[in-house]
C-alpha cells in the first residue's frame, strides 16, 4: 500500500497550518518560534508564500490540491485528514 510522507508532514504541521489561517496577514517577525521550522518547510511545499518580504500568506488553493491529489494515492489517511483540516476546508471537499 502506498503511503504518503506529504499527507504525513501536513498532518504533523496542521497546528502551524491553522495558526496561520487564524492570523492572517501573518507577521514574519511576530511568528512564534514553535512555528519557526514548520513555515520554512511550508514555503519549501509552496503552500505559505511571503509577501513584501515580511508577511505571510497561506496558499488554501495550493494545500487542498495536495491533500485531494495525496488522498487518491492513500485514502486510508481520509479521516485523520477531515478531523485535521476540518478548520480550513468543508469536510465535503477532501
């Protein structure tokens, strides 16, 4: 059975992911340290992008395409995905 180290990493970081929808226009300098290693891995994904070179903005249309398109590889990962990201998408479109 495939499994899916991206679905893995999202899942272990969806706090960082909906602190930062929570605080958005997020401040690179006001960003708490536990935070910090998450966002820079975030950026790397394409999901969090910098705007003028100090905020942070969350990338939702980027994000839900990856967990839609790592889902259709590894559906047994669909529930923890629902109760993980409940808070940025309708359940009904993972």
């Amino acid at each position: 059975m495939y499994e899916s180290k991206v679905l893995e990493v999202l899942i272990n970081m969806s706090s960082t992911l909906r602190w930062i929808e929570s605080n958005q226009p997020v401040e690179r300098l006001g960003m708490p340290v536990e935070h910090g290693e998450a966002i820079k891995r975030l950026e790397d994904m394409g999901i969090v992008t910098r705007r003028c070179h100090r905020q942070l903005s969350l990338q939702k249309q980027r994000l839900h395409q990856l967990i839609r398109r790592e889902l259709v590889r590894c559906p047994r990962l669909k529930e923890r995905c629902i109760s993980e990201f409940s808070a940025l998408f309708e359940p009904t479109t993972l």
